[in-house]
C-alpha cells in the first residue's frame, strides 16, 4: 500500500466509488496470507526485492511444505535454510521439484531461470576445506538472488602465498564474502588488499576456545580493516542476502 | 492454617476441647504428603490456588506417576511439564487417563471441566512459526487455570505490517504473553502498543549468537518499554501461570 | 489515531468536508514533537496511560531539561530515572520545581496531585538494607502512577522467621515487587507464600560470582514457583511500572 | 615417611645397618604403584583416611578394573564415580563382586562392613525430587567412609512449611549436605536455621539459565547465610566425603 | 521460640494463665528488632552461635553505625566487613570504640574477651603476598568466633620446596583455610596432603584470564583433592566463619 | 607496485636500464614509512580509496601527532577515532589545524574541500538519544570519504508509529545505518522495511544485561530480517567506513 | 622464492635467457596446488620443516582421502588430526597404507623411516588416567616430527609425592608437555621444578565448572611460574608441533 | 639439595661426622626466607637460572621494597613487574638504585652488567603502536635475562605489505614474540611464514568485544599455525621469560 494507492483510495472515496465501511477496511488489510502457524508476507517480495526465505529450524516438514504451497503460487524461487537431510526427504515427498543442497543444508524450489540482476562479481572466499558448507550456502543464496559468484576455497593466512597468489581476482570483485573459523583471521588479511565492501562469516569449525565460532565472530568484528562487517556464525545464507543488496545497490 | 483456624484451635485449647499435646501435634503438623521421593505438598493448592504443578525433567516415569496418583486424590487438574514422547508414553501406561500434548511437551490430567476464572482475555503472540511450542505450552497452562486464550501466531518485526493488522486484537487483550526466539524484539513493540502487562517469553530459537534463547532473554529484560516482565527461556508454562495470576487479580 | 477518528475522518473526506491532500497528511502525521535530538512521544499518554519515562543515562543535563520542557506541557507528571547527583543539580538549575530523589537517583517533577488509580496494594520487600536504593526507585515509580505502596526492607532467607512474621500483610498485597541481590533467593519464597503475581528485581549488592547481579538475576529467573516474573538489574524504575501496570488491570 | 622413620632410617645408616646406597634408594622411593595409565597411590590411605577414589569419566573398563584390581589387594573399600551404566556392566563383567548404584552412577567394592567413624549425623536435603542421584552419591559416599547419614528429600523453598516441618532433624545434624538445581535457595534457608556447618551441592537440574547448574552454583557462592561451602555442579560425591572429614574432625 | 517454651505456653493457655489473644500475640511475634533500614536479627546469636555480621558494602555509615548501636546491647563482639576506609573513619566518628582493620576492610566492635571455643587449631595458608588481605579478613572473622589460628603466607605452588617444608604444621592444624588467586592451584596440593576438612578461598589477584578470581574459584571447585569446598571470591569472612563452624563440630 | 609497474620495471631490467641490483630492491621495498613507533602506510590511500585512520586509544598525544605529521604530507583528510578531550587537546596543541568533535571523540583534520564520491543518500538512525555519539562518529566518518549523510535520532521502537512516520525517508536511502543499544531492536525492524543494505551498530548504551552493548550486539548478529551485516559495539567509525564502501561500489 | 632466486630470475631476464613474460609469471607463481576444495601447501615443508598437517575436523573422507593422494608425491610422513573412528575407516578403505591410532585419533601415514632431529628429549606428563588421549596426540606428533619422546602419565598434585618421585627425569628433559584437565594445576608445579620451556595442554577432563577445558586453560594462563605457555584445549598435535619446534632450535 | 649432596651427606651421618639430628634437619631446611610476608625463594636462582621476578600488583611499596631487599644480597638483577608510578616513586624513595621503566610499568633492579646467554636472537612484532608498552615488557625481561632482542612495532596484518617487507629478519629470528590486539591475527600470519617457536601474547588493546583482550587471546589459542604457544593477554613479561628459555635451551 504505497502514498499513491493511498491517494487513487481516498480519491475514490471523495468520488463516492468506494464506500467509507470499505475504505476503512482496505486500509487496514495488509498483504499477507494466515494459514494458521504461519503468516505468510506476500509482501515482501513486493517490499524487499526478495521472498520471504523459510527459515527450516525448529519448523516440521508440513509447516515447511505448506508455507512453500502457498509461496509458490506467487513466486519464482523459494529458498529453506539449515534443513537436515531427513527433513528434506519428507519435504520433498510433499514437494517433489524442490532441490536439496546437502552440503549447504537448503532447499531450493526454481520455477524458471533466474536472470542476473547484479552490477559486478561477488566473490567467496574461505579459509579452509572444512569452512567449504558454509561458503556453499552463501553461493546458492546469491545466485538464487541473480548474482554471478566465484569462489576460492583453503586460502588461510597460515599460508599467506596461497592468498597472495589471487590478488588480481580479489581486487577485481565488487562485493567479497569471507568464510573462516578458529581464529577467523583471514577477513581482516583480504579487507586490507581491496577497496571494497567485505562480508565476513564466521564458521562453527574448531574446538577447544572456538566456541562453536564465538572466537571468529569477535575476531571479525574486532577487525583492524574498517571495511568490514560480520554476520551470524555459520550465516552463510545472511552474508549472500547482504552481499547481493550491495551488488544491487 | 490461618490466624483464624489458629484462634480457634487456642480457644479450644483455652476451653479445655483439646489437649496440648494434640495443638501441639496440630500446630506442627503441616499438609504435605511424604512419598519418599517427594513431599507432595496438598496446601498448596489452597494457598495459591492451583495445586503443585509437576516437573517433568529429572524424574522417572515411575516418579511422575506416583506424584499424580496422591495428587488426585485431592485436584481437578493436574499439570506436568517438560515430558519427552518416551516418557510420556511410559506415563499413560501408567495412568490412562492424562493426555499428552507432543508439541508444548505436557501431560495434562483434567478429571472435570475447568470453569474460567479469568476477568479477560490471555492474548498469546509468537514472531515465528518456530516459537510455537513454547507458544502452546503458555497457552495450555493458561487455559488448565480457567482462562480464555487467544493467539497469534509469526508475526515477527520482519514484516511489521502483519504486527500492525491485529492492533485492534492487541489492544483489547488484559495480559498479553509474548514467544520470541532469535533478536527477540517483538516484545518491545507490542508492550509499545498497549498499556497492559507483558510477559515476555524467549525462546531457543536460533543459532550461533542465539546463545539457545539467551539472546532473546537479554533483549527482553533490556526493552526499551516498560510494561514488560520476563520469565526463563522457553518458560511458556510459567509465562502461562503468571498471566493467569495476572489475570486473576 | 483510534479507529473511531479513522472513520470520522474518512466520513469527513467523503462529505468533501476534508480534501484528499489533508487527509493523506493527517493520516500520515503521528503525534510526536522532534527537537532533533529527540522525538517526543506526546501519543504515549493516550496510548499506554502514562507519559515517556526519561531515561537519564547518557543524556546530557540540557537535553533532559529540554525533554522536560516540552513534555510538562501536557503532562502532570515527569520521571526522569538513571540521573547521578551533579548531573540532577544541573538539570535543576535550569528547571527548579524538579525534585531529585538521592537514593533512587531519579528526578520528578509533579504539576500536581497525583489520585490514585491502583485498586490494591502494591508491596515491595527487600532481602537486604543494601539494596533499598533499588526498591525506592520502584516505589516512586509505582507511586507516581498511581498506586498505593507499602515497603518492608531487610527480611532476607538467612533468617526465615523475619520474613514469616509478615505473613499476613504479605498474603494480603494485590502485587508484589520482591528486591534481592547477592543469591536472589528471597522471590522464590514470597512466591511461594502468595496467590499473587511477583515482580522479582536482581541487585547488583554483592562480589565475587555475584557478577554484578546476573547471579540473583539468573536465579530469580530459574524460580521454583511459578508466579515470578523478572525485570533487568537494579530496574525498580520497570519493576514499578509492571506492578501498577497489573494493580490497573 | 614420617619424621620418626626418618630418624630410624638415619640412625640405621649411622649404625652402620643400612647402606648409603640403601638408605639414598629408600628415601627416595615413594609407596605408588606404576601401571602404566595409573601411578596408584597406595600411600593415600595412610595419609588422607581413605583410599583414593576412581573418578570413572574418560577411563576405559579396562583401566577401571585394572586400577581395582591392584586397590583391592590393600583396601577394604573402593569407590569409582562417574561411570554409566554400559561401562558399568562392562567393568563387572571383569570384577564380578563390584555392586553398581544406577542412580549414583557411583561402582562400589566392599571386601568388608565398614565401622561407623563419624562421631555425628550426617543430614542429606534436597530440594526437588530431580535432585536425588546427586544426593544419593553424597549418601553413598559418606556412608562408605563410615558415617550414619539421614536424608529428607524433595523440600525446595516455594513451600517453605516442608523444610520448616523437619527443623528438629535439621538443628540435631552435625554436618548438613544440601543439594538444589534452578535457583539453588535451599541452602541459605537450611544454613539460617542451624549454627552448623552446611555443604551445598548445586544440581544441573533446570533449564535456559540454570546454565547446566551454574546458576545455583553461583548463587550458593553468593549465599547471605555464612556457614556454607560449596563444591562442584554435581559433585555429590565430593560434597560426602568432605562432609566425612568435617564429622570426623 | 523451640518446642519446650511452645508447650510451656499453650500449657500457660490451657491453665487460663495466658490469654488467647497473649498466646497468639507471642506465637506471632519473633525475634528481632525494626528500625525502618533493617530487621536487627537479635534471634541469630542464639540460633548459630554467632551474631549477625553486618555486610558493609551498600550501606551508609549511618545505617552501619545504627545497626551497631543495636545490636551491641546484646552483643560481645560485632563485625563489619567490606568496609573503606573513608567509610570506616566516619562509622568511628559516631562509634569510637570500634577499631578498623584496614587491610581486611574490616571493623569489629568488642565489648570483652572472646574465649577460645573451638577444639583445635584453624591454619591459613596463602599462595602469594598479595592474598594477604583476604587471609587476614579470615584469620580476623576465625578469632572473633573463639578460635586459635596459625598462619603460613606465599607458599605458592612455583617453588614447591617452601609449602613442603612446613609439612608438619600443615598436618597438625584442625582446620586449613587456604587463600590463592592466579591459577589457584594451593589448595589442590595442601588437601592432598592432609586428611581434615580444607576450605579454599580465591582471591582477585592476577589479571587477563584470572577474571577477578574466578578462573582461581572454578580450579578449586574442580580440585582434585576431595577435601576441598569453596567459598566465593576475596570472602575470607565467609572462610573463617566456616572454619570456626567446623571447628567447633 | 600493480602488474602494469612490475612489467615495466621487469622491461627496464631487460632493456638494462635498471640493475638487478636496483630492481631487486625497488621489489621488495614497499610503500611505508618507519617513524619507530609505527609503521605509517601510505600506500593505502592507493590501495583502499581512503588514507589509514589513526585509532587514537593506546597512543600518546605525541605519537598521535607524530603521525598525522608524516601523513599530512600525502593526504587531504585525516581521521583520529576514540580520542578523549584531554589527550585531543594535547594534540591540538601541537598540531593547531586539527578540530576535535567532542561527542564522536574525534579529531579530523582537513586541508582541503571532501568531494562527494558516494551515489546515493547514507541514512543513519538511532534508537534512543544517548545513541546521538555513535551515530554522531559514524556521520562525520562518512561525510569525510565524500557522501551525503541524512540522520534520523530517537525513532526507537517503543512507539513504533515515530519510525513510520519517516518511512518515505528510509526507503529513499542508498545504505542506512541504524544505531542501537538496549535491546538493539531497531536494525530488524528498519531493514524489513527496505530492499537495502542495513549496517547495525550496537551501542553499550544500557544496564545490567545490556552488558555494555553485547546483547544488542547479539539480537542484530540474530536479526530476522537478512539484509543486515554488523559492526563492532560503539564503532560508528566502522559503519560509516562500510557505508562509504557500498554507496561507492 | 627466496631471494638468491631471486637474484637469479632477475639475472636471467637481464640476461635475455628468461623472457619479460616468463619472469612475471615465475614471480606470481606460488607453489601450491589446487584440487578445487583445498590449496595444498607444497611450500609449507621447505619453509617450516615439516609439511600441512591435515586438520580432519570437518572434512569428508574423501577430501582427507584426496588432500592425502597429491601430498604422498613428495612427502615422508603425514598427519591427520581429529579423525573418529567411522571416518577413519573410509579413509584407509581409500588409503590402505595410513594406520589409525584410535586413543589419539589420529591418522598417520608413513612411507620410510624417521630420523631423530630433536637435539634433547622431551618429555610428556599427565595428570591424569583420563588425560592419556592428548598425551597420546602429542607424542605421536613430536615422534613423527623426528624428536626422542618420554612419558609419566597419572602424577597429578593431589599425591604431590608420586610427581616428585620423578624429578630427576623432569629435570634432565629439553622441553616438557604437561597435560591436565580438571583445575590444570600440574604444568605451575612442573615449572616451578625446572629451568626449562613448558608447553602447558588444558584437557576437556572434568565437569561442571570444568566447562569442557577453560578452567585448565585459564588457570594454566595465569600460572605463577614463569616458564609456561599454552595451546588450545585437548590440543596435544600443537602441543607436539611447538615442542619439537623448541627441540630443533 | 642435588642428588650428590644426599650422598655426601649420608656419608657423612655414615662416618660420624655428621649427627643424626644435623642430618634430619638439614635436610628437612629448605632454602627460602621467611620474611613474614613472604618466602623468599633463594632457592629459584639456582634451579631455574633465574631470581624470583616480583609480582607488584596487590603488593604495597614497603613490602616490594622489602623483598628487594633480601634478594639483593644475592643476586645481580632483579625485576618487578605491574607497578604504577605512583608506587614505583615509593619504592625508589626506599631503593634508589632501582629503575624504572613506565611503559612497560617495570622496576629493574641491576647490579653489574647482565652478559648474553641466549644462542640466538629474539624478535618481538606488535601489530599496533598502541601494543607498545606489553612488547617492551617482553623485551627488558628477555634482555634483563641476557638474550639479544629485536623489535619490530606496527606492522598489523591490515597492511601485509608491512610485513612481507621484513620476511628476512622475521625468518632469520631463533624466537619470535608477537603481541597484537584487537583480533590477534599476527601471530597465525608470522608463524605461517617461519619454522620457530612463536609465543604470542593478546593485549587489551581494542573495545567492545575485544573483551579486554579475550578476543586476541582466543585467536591465537585457535591460530591454524601450529608453532604458536600463547601466554596471558598483557604478560609481556612471560613471553620474555619463556623465550628466554626456549633461547637458551
């Protein structure tokens, strides 16, 4: 409901075509769709650029089936995050031309191609092979969003050549997206080879004072570079939403 | 034992009605039942106007059952909370006649119909499809203490316009409960909304910095409104039985 | 902007007494003042039955003299919580009829009498003299809204007999604010004396794993009895306003 | 090797009936048995009361039994703490006449009855019903060290005339053990009402911010009742025996 | 108000010597005196052995100096801990014949000798020269309570030599209270050595990871010496109080 | 050194008009300046699109003006972060062109008009007005690498109909950065209002568990809206550094 | 590429033997190789006298399986470090000749024998039966990287008398591993015994306030002796690797 | 008290010359001093090869002062650490031979010259200016120890240029220190690049979540090189200490 349908309504009003009782209640009806556990934002799409993305955690696969169904009737590609490979399988029995990505743990429904939208390259880097799921969720978020995405996997700073060695193709992406965990340091190496926006992931990956990503994160956010920021630990899909907003931007 | 059951027992001391001994034994009997492995305590039920409501994490099915079997003998309904499916099953074995509620984890025993106590509405609110269990295990409790419940269920800040469509529901609420998991912002803009009681319910929702709900918790007790009071995470049984309290002054 | 206005206004548009351009512009304007480094939310009166709390901590002594200034336009009564003693002798300089209250480190300014609203008793128990500071914020709070407040300090579980010889005026209070630093225990016990929802305020009186209250917060939350709910460390200020929140309801 | 085999030794070696050699090897010898995965300290009964305890978490069934085994050639009585029950199953398999206590998860050999030690009564409370295996290794414990131990169990403070009803069995205890998860009041009330000394348990029972325990650790730290220690989440086994030491004081 | 006066009163009822009204008066009535800021627990002394310790951090000198005022009409020996010495020299100059301690932060008011009570010696060890204040808060709390105390300071772990040394004095003591911040790794190797009742205080020296003392606290509550329990960060008060309560079993 | 100058230095060995000598030098010099204590980094301005900012905590005011010394020579703007008034007016004294921002606590010294570079509007929202520093740092940040900045303060979400009122403005901006502390709530809501990239910056603005920022740190790292990337608690510099990349991207 | 390389490609392209062309792809050729999810580190060997140590955390058995394949080209021996059992067994059914080491969890794979490097010994302790596993880890670290290893496990300080039956190995070894979990006092004692470089391993042995390792951690952080650092929890590989890097000096 | 001297000595009670009672007291005599508030350990100079360094915090200026005292008889250098001005001044009003170094908050005591022992070269990095003070630290213990140290400051991984500049000197190093904030990335860099022993030492340099140098700390514990061994945030000196040792091993 934009200041120009608010105006074409209230006109309509003055002319006598739409009545108070009806006015009043267009105003206050909003564009989303009750199926009882869910409220779906058909909105958002509309608002944001984007759909909703199903959020699979803590949801059973008829919720997830459902809110899809509806979904799907208005939209051209359905993303459902951090879905184990048992879920998927009772969610595709309900919905059998939906993907799943075991690695990045996602469901993905396409109901045609997705034209690219974005201005520039949007790169991923990580900083180890086990760092690699996570990179994966931000790669197929972005391209689901019209992004084209490259990718450089084990490029930690125990090994700096490795690194160095990709600067032409570091320095030539519009938006980067780093993945590390442990020490999560590799961020702050890359931030300060380029000009650009860097969106930082830590990862779960490591042990001992890890804690689960918690030493990545604040590392991250404690970068010396000032072209940074961070997303959630393990937020792949967070950091390939963000990254694809700037590219469009 | 009040002062006047305890006036009465001196003056019927005073009057030769009953011997010291037996005031004596009186006085320092008190009313709880001794089981071993619980001290079941009946006065309560009388002195806060709902009998004890039984933790379910920690006991054996064994335990559970045996509680319930004293407590029937006196209550019309009878509350267990955090049972798992296993458990519960074992439970009903037991005790045929307590059902079991999967998604709010409660074994509820009613032996009548609970007659509603409350002076208005229990609005229930949760920001996601996630949140509903905890939602239902609020909900449920409220209902077993004789209030009328209503919910409304993923209306997240996402996508305030869905928020803003039930003002008119939110506002007419006496006490309102609000389920959150992740950033646990709802229950600032709903207790903004209104000038009612908020209970505030985080959840465990998330992942990485969600801490298991302890996000949500800080964000809760550090609202920017006033008009909200927390309870602990993924609590809805208690957030439950203090809006009935509520409710019921 | 009720829903009663929203029709008067509408009919108003469709009799052609209001033009389309101000009806847009009425609907869009909401009641607050910006004086640039604030919005003044004059609708919060209507809204929620009391006006915006200041909230002292990080505001500078001009711009809380400024708030007040445009606030004491319309309202009776201004609380202004979180104010240390220079920072108040300033404030007053530029508003004289504001009072500050030492202990509860607030500042008031009351344009009048103030009736009372609440239908019972509001009564606040600390565990410790320490932490009397903490219950009068809340009794200035619950007062200044309206309410009748009655105080009992010091009855802390190390000596139980203390807290048992309130019983009655314990049994007999409509809401109850419990205070308590150090192990927070004394919530769990009221609590359980009463049918009555409890308000249960963490202090940071203490050392050691005290942790600057989290400990007596922490506990609070993890109450064995169900009627508790919490607010932030040292929050009187929010535990007064929840309680006579209830007391209206 | 106390002082006076010290002097029996040198005036052995001054007499000419020990060697040099002899007399450097023996005091340097140390009475510790080398198995290998264990240096087992056979000297730990002479000098601590009792014989060293197998703590069970992160030892094969191999290493328990083999540790057992070379223990029993010297004591009357071995405890191993810690141990689930397939482990348990499998360390019986290799010494059969080893009794496991499923509750306490605690293995325990008695080659003989064990003599009553302690000059007083050891009181064991606990505040719920899930607290139970965490006493009942204190129990254990106390009572294989040779003490007389009594037990209340399930008499948390949200109806505090429970524990007021047992205040004659709690003023005539020596040393009292008091075990609570969630908000872990018990032991400051229990502690107010004795001039005893008080050993408080924290349990792991509760949920969100028990922490695991921590919660109810933290707060019996923080106790307002001075006559309490405390030991570890859990820790029952600790919690007896240092009960042990006190009533043998 | 024990079970022998209960039956000599309701006797007094039974033989019309006492009014039902008197009766009721003295059963309600408890021991302890209000002065608006506290409940004066006068009852304590009689109930522990020991009367109340006033906690001095929160309270005003006045408060302190009122409740002393008090409570020195019955009282042989006051203390107050946590105490500065700006507030200190403002209690004196109401109370002259209080004396402080100011390495302990401490004020104790005695009105006559203390008499030794306990059965043995209480020995205080500390790991370092900066824990001496805490050690002396113990030893200062331990002596006002009636017993003989030894102390041996910085016997830290790093030169294990000096600890060794004073074996003998070690073995001998009753009671060991044993002080230590850093790693807080003394009393780990002091209970080993010994077969009595150990308590372990952590103090606030150290920095980085030493987090004030607790990273000392959570190495003794893990200590692998069984005969340790642990009383909260810098509480050389709490310490010695249970020394002497220990000591006096 | 970029691959266009590394051919043309490899070409002029080749030619012979440069030594290998002089070539193996002038590859492994680098484009810094030692001045002892710091390493200044000219060749940054090159790389990054902005000159290095002197993080001011830490660092003597003498060494603060060392360095902008040595940097004025190469560049038009320097940033100085975190600089309190008494150490900024020891470097004014010594650096008399420099102006100090008292409420971002920068210095920033200019030597030139700032160009805008950036394409679109920067929209910065605070939630409260003690947020104002923040925002305020991020603002000059920002306005310094050439954007226009627009500011919104005290549109927190406890009257939610303030935030509405500007959302013509919002949805017009390039990048917004919402500034947060307390609950840290805003960020979500704002960024389910627009299609653009949103940089959260929590605040330690708050109490108790607000833990000087952290938690609002948490609930934005959680937000349920995806186009959100976060910065470290009180780094407004940081948001205004990245806001600056995107809008130049 | 070091710099008489260096000096060599320059001089060949001086020379005309190495064309313009050549020369910069030589200088931005680095030496690792690409298998699309790892870059692996050829360099690693000649730069740090050992090759990559695969980290097994994390990834597939194909990726440990692949990684291993191209490494085998050029390397004696290689590690793979937190292998489970599972995943171990599909490596070796792709990789017959790797032999898993279960208690260390480790994967080694050798193709000759290895020479003793290290100049002295180093010797592993433990403090525990429990803590073997990361000793394990170390040794079979330090072995493979060339260096004569001893052990002494289960001599923690709670039998101080077991670990000073050993002193004179401890003081004969060039570098010591000390392993504990629990309070982690061991390495402070250890240290305080000789004049040599300590590597300190905290163990995730305990329970809870143990929290999984960073009670050891910290109290080793914080040890009173000088003559220690640290590695992360359960880290006996680093703990290896630093040792014989120490060794080789 | 070597093994040789226990021979000497029991061949000398052998011989008659020496007393049964000489003996047992001689070799229960330990070396320390026992100066009340201390032990000084005389003893640690000849088995660690170096004095007693004296911890100043928690100490006051008489007892530092006094401690010197006793330890100047024998030895040649001796060093305080964590000493403010304030104090420093006390101390050298007392020991004006003394000096002090207020950067690195020290108090050196030298009585001759302090000749190299050390094989090769120690090299301190920091990767800021404002890590300076603790890199001193570092630096006056390692030369104070006779080692010959290098420095390079400011050269954070933001720049790497600035690091790859000094490869040489980093890789021709016997043991590197590396000291860095903020996120604590360096050391993983540095140690990538050199087959020595790096200790790294986190600082408290940064804000927000740098937690006071946790987040550095927690970095480098999970530095994915594995020549790294960490010491406590801030303790220059430690890392002084143990490179000094690996130096001289």
């Amino acid at each position: 409901m934009d200041i120009i349908s608010l105006h074409q309504l209230l006109t309509s009003v003055a002319d006598g075509k739409t009545s108070v009782e009806d006015a009043a209640t267009s105003l206050a009806r909003l564009p989303f769709e009750n199926i009882d556990y869910a409220r779906i934002d058909h909105h958002r799409s509309l608002r944001k650029g984007f759909p909703e993305v199903i959020f699979g955690q803590g949801k059973t696969a008829e919720q997830i089936a459902g809110i899809m169904e509806k979904m799907r009737v208005q939209e051209n590609v359905i993303l459902v995050t951090r879905v184990d490979a048992e879920k998927a399988e009772s969610v595709i029995a309900r919905t059998p031309d939906v993907k799943y990505h075991p690695d990045a743990r996602m469901l993905i429904l396409k109901q045609g191609d997705i034209p690219i939208h974005g201005r520039g390259n949007i790169l991923i880097l990580s900083a180890g092979t086990s760092d690699i799921p996570v990179a994966r969720e931000a790669q197929l978020t972005a391209e689901a969003m019209g992004n084209h995405v490259e990718t450089i996997f084990d490029v930690g700073v125990a090994g700096i050549h490795r690194l160095l060695h990709y600067r032409k193709q570091i320095e030539e992406a519009t938006v980067l997206i780093v993945v590390a965990g442990m020490e999560g340091a590799l961020p702050s190496v890359v931030a300060g080879m380029v000009s650009r926006p860097v969106i930082a992931v830590p990862t779960s990956i490591g042990y001992g004072v890890s804690f689960g990503g918690l030493t990545a994160l604040f590392a991250m956010l404690n970068s010396c570079s000032s072209n940074v920021a961070v997303v959630n630990i393990d937020n792949g899909f967070g950091a390939g939403y963000m990254a694809a907003m700037i590219n469009r931007t």
